[in-house]
C-alpha cells in the first residue's frame, strides 16, 4: 500500500476518536465569537461609549490582560480587542489536548506499539495526528470566521481572525507533540502544554500592558514581550485594519521546526519512552499515600494549584480595581449598565464589579471540582483504578474520595480567591467593606461549584465515557446561560437552568441564601446517588 493509501484511514480513526469532543471545542469557541461580537452590536454600539472603554486601559493596563491590543474604535476592531486572545487561548488547549492524546496516551494505553507493527510504521501515525490536527484548526477558523460575519463584521477582517485563530492553535500543536515527546505520561504532557498555552496568554498580557498608546487612547503598541506568544502573533495581524496575515508566518514557521523536532525525537526513543526519564519514586510510601483519599488529591494536586492561581489574581483584580469604579460610571456606562446586568437588579456598580470577577472564581471553582472527577474517569481508563480496587478499598468508597477531593478543591479556590481579594482590598478607598463584599461573593460561589460536582459525578457511573465531553459542556452551558443569559436576553426559563443563575450573591447590600441551600441540598444529594450507585457499576477501561 502506498503512504497515502495508510494515511488516510488512520486520519479517519482520529476524527472518528474525536468527533465529540472537536464539536464542543468548535461550536463552544465559535459561540464565544459570536456572543462577543454580538455584544458589540447591542451593548456597545454607541462609538463613542467604545472609545472611553479603549481610553481606560490607560489609566488601568492590567484589563488588557484579560482582552487584547486596542486597534481602533470599529465595531470589528472592538470585537478583537474583546475576544481575539481568549480565542487563542482555546485553540491552544484544543490543540494540545488533541496531540498528546493521539500521541503520548496512545503510547501509554499501548495503542501505538500495536499501530507500530503493521505497514504504517512508527512515522505515519505521528503524520496523522498532524493532518488531524491542522484540519481541525482549519474547521476551528472556519467557524471562528462565520461567527464574526454572521454579526453583520466585513468578510475580510472575519476571514482574518478566523485564520489569525486557527494558526495560533497549529503552533500550539507543534508544542503538544514535542511535550508527548518529553515525557513518559499523558498527565505530564498536559500539564506542561497547558501552562505553555497560559504562559503564551499571559506573556502576551503582559506585553500588551507594557506597551505605548497612541495620542487619541485608541490604538496601543503592544511591547516586545508579545512577540514571544502565538496569541500576540494572532494580534500582530489587527484584523479589521491592517488584515496583515504577515506575522502568521512565524506561528507556521514555529509549528513546522517543533514537528520536524519531533520526528527527530521519536527516532531516537523506543516507543513507550520519553526523552525526559522519570523521576524515581520514594522506596516508601509517605502518610498522604496510605490511603486512597490521599492518593486522589496527589493525582490531583497539580490541576487544583493550576486553577489556584487564575482564582487568586480574579479575587485580587476584584478589589484592587475598585477605585476605577467611579470613572467606569462616567467615562463608560455601558460598562457599568453590563456589569449591573450580570450582577442583577438593584446592585450597586462596586457590587456588580466585585460579584462579575467572583462569578469567574466559580467557574474556576467549579472547573477544579469536576477535573477530579475527570481524573477518577481516567484513572479508571487507564486502568490504573484496578490495583487500588483489588485492595479493601470499596468502589463506593475509591469515588468518594475523588468526590471528597472534588470538594476540598472547590474550598481551596475559593479561599484563595478570598485571599486575593482582602489583599486587593488594601488599595480600595473602604477596605472593610471591600474585604466583606468580596469574602460574601467568595462563599457565594460553592454552591454552584458543588453542583457541577455532583453532576460531573452522576455522568461518570452512568455515562463513563462521556464524563470528560459532557462535564466540560455542562460547566459551559451554565456559564454561558447563568452568567450572560440575561444580558443577551436569553428567556428566564434557559437562564434559570443554570446554578450559577441562583448564586446567593451579595446585592442592596443583603444576601438571600434560599437558592443556595437548595443548591448545597442538590449537590450533596448528586453527590451520595452517584457514589451509591458506583457500588452496582462495573469499571470501564476503555476510553
């Protein structure tokens, strides 16, 4: 058989593995586009409420951290500056996730030996996880490209983020195959691409923030540390301006000298291998480790400091930028009306900013609870949930611990958070009663958080394959429903589903807490059917 003849069924077997979870990166990254550039049209159509929102990145360059370079009034160029980097961001993840999982997991599960033994060789499926990959940023651009036009934006400055996009996500491929290449476990070549992919966002933030304005306060310069992230590259391309595809170059340029890297790297292994060796375990077993509980927060632990720190710099921006309250009220109204929007009727503006940074604590809350389920899922998968199983340990027990520890993850982020926040407050005009309103929104979250747990938990014994797919969609619809249903004028009824909808969030200065405790009632009872009934399941190694 020729290469290509082998080739194509092994890019077929990859999209058939991926189908469900590519379509959630894609839709959900998509949708993401079309709700920003949909709130440009209807929240900030005014130019001039545009113009004093870019304007205040100069008095506060830390927002655009969270955004993007300023380029420019437009309603396209306002789009980009809103969302353009965050879609970098998910392109990264996608893309890395997808590598290592068609690589270094496929080493893991012996998957690849077996593919190794027949005509495609070592080469031809490493070939294939690239065609995979590139063909899904390609799909991802695409639909990236749609949304922005289906909002009524140019069709060439559309085509260009959607592009801008999608190369940042095949860099960001390249760097999830040289990781699967440097270490011996899946785990670890995840957690290095995703703090890779942060890096690249934040450095990116950083550059942006460093960077000089113009004269007017519309177009900002980003400094030279961007020009060390694929998403400033994307940005580098000021889609609905310049539409310069130049810099796209260097994200192309990068993905082909990773995956020439590659291919280097895997003729010198053995399959199963890494470049990296393993680092030697202890002879025995510390305290921790003794038990199975422990042994699910050490599996844990990384993915829980990862959300750790997003949730300590949202509590800390909660009330270190409260003194720009004032100003967003005059200078930006439609920011203050937005923010009022998504905190609720009869909130005060410095309440609705605090409440808006601490609904993204819960998001990250609830992200760190569910990732322990994740983990139970792939424990389970791998099959490395059998020898702790073979000892006393009963099922009902082994996923009580995960669900123990999804808990103690939800408490760890948002006393982090909190803490973040009272060193914040230090800067605020009224430290006391910044620190209170923000310690009140902090616990507001856990109920919430504690309901995706116990939701992740019930798709896990009666869905285990889907528990990865459908946890991330269920966490997204929530988010997207609960956090901006009302400011898109979403019908109460799909606003409700959400529990981020019911949060006992502080506002007039009251907390009502009745949503709350039905809440903190639905998880735990989510919580003790799924660990009940794990007791009538059998495992699912398979993934």
């Amino acid at each position: 058989m020729t290469p290509i003849a082998l080739l194509v069924p092994l890019v077929a077997q990859r999209a058939r593995r991926d189908r469900l979870q590519l379509v959630l990166w894609i839709v959900g990254t998509a949708g993401l586009a079309l709700m920003a550039t949909a709130a440009v049209g209807s929240t900030f159509g005014d130019e001039s409420e545009r113009e004093s929102i870019l304007r205040l990145t100069i008095v506060a360059p830390a927002i655009l951290i969270f955004r993007g370079t300023p380029n420019g009034a437009g309603e396209g160029e306002f789009a980009v500056f809103l969302i353009l980097a965050f879609l970098g961001l998910m392109a990264g993840l996608m893309s890395t996730f997808l590598a290592v999982r068609h690589t270094r997991a496929d080493e893991e599960q012996s998957r690849a030996e077996l593919v190794a033994a027949t005509p495609a060789a070592r080469t031809l499926p490493t070939v294939a996880t690239v065609v995979h990959g590139v063909l899904a940023n390609l799909l991802l651009a695409i639909a990236v490209a749609i949304a922005f036009m289906a909002s009524g934006l140019d069709a060439g400055g559309s085509a260009v983020t959607g592009l801008a996009v999608g190369a940042t996500g095949v860099a960001f491929l390249g760097v999830g195959l040289v990781a699967a290449q440097l270490f011996r476990t899946s785990r670890s070549a995840n957690a290095l691409s995703v703090a890779l992919v942060l890096a690249a966002y934040v450095v990116r933030g950083l550059g942006d923030a460093l960077g000089e304005a113009s004269d007017d306060g519309l177009v900002r310069t980003a400094a030279w540390p961007s020009w060390l992230s694929p998403i400033g590259w994307a940005q580098r391309t000021e889609p609905f301006d310049a539409n310069d595809l130049t810099p796209l170059l260097l994200s192309i340029g990068l993905a082909v000298v990773l995956v020439g890297l590659v291919f280097v790297f895997q003729s010198a292994r053995d399959s199963g291998a890494s470049l990296l060796p393993g680092r030697a375990g202890r002879a025995t077993a510390g305290p921790l480790l003794r038990g199975h509980v422990g042994l699910a927060w050490r599996l844990n632990a990384g993915a829980i400091a990862s959300w750790a720190v997003g949730a300590v710099v949202a509590g800390a921006l909660a009330t270190t930028l409260t003194p720009l309250v004032d100003q967003i009220g005059s200078d930006a109204p439609a920011i203050a009306e937005t923010l009022q929007q998504v905190a609720g009727p009869g909130a005060s503006l410095e309440e609705a900013f605090t409440v808006t940074f601490f609904s993204m604590v819960g998001i990250l809350a609830a992200a760190a609870a569910l990732q322990a389920v994740m983990r139970a899922r792939l424990e389970e998968a791998h099959g490395s949930a059998e020898p702790v199983l073979a000892t006393p340990v009963p099922r009902r027990g082994w996923l009580g611990g995960y669900a123990l520890v999804g808990a103690l993850a939800i408490l760890v982020i948002l006393v982090l958070s909190a803490g973040g926040a009272l060193l914040g407050s230090l800067a605020s005009d009224d430290p006391a009663a910044s620190a209170e309103n923000a310690l009140k929104s902090a616990l507001a979250q856990a109920p919430a958080a504690l309901v995706f747990l116990g939701l992740g938990l019930v798709v896990f014994v009666l869905a285990p394959r889907l528990t990865i797919p459908v946890s991330w969609a269920l966490l997204a619809a929530g988010a997207f429903f609960g956090i901006f249903g009302e400011l898109l004028g979403l019908p109460d009824w799909l606003h409700d589903l959400s529990p981020f909808a019911h949060s006992p969030l502080p506002v007039g200065g009251e907390v009502d807490w009745t949503g709350g405790f039905w809440m903190l009632g639905i998880g735990a009872a989510a919580i003790a059917v799924a660990v009940v009934a794990m007791g009538r399941r059998e495992l699912t190694t398979d993934g």
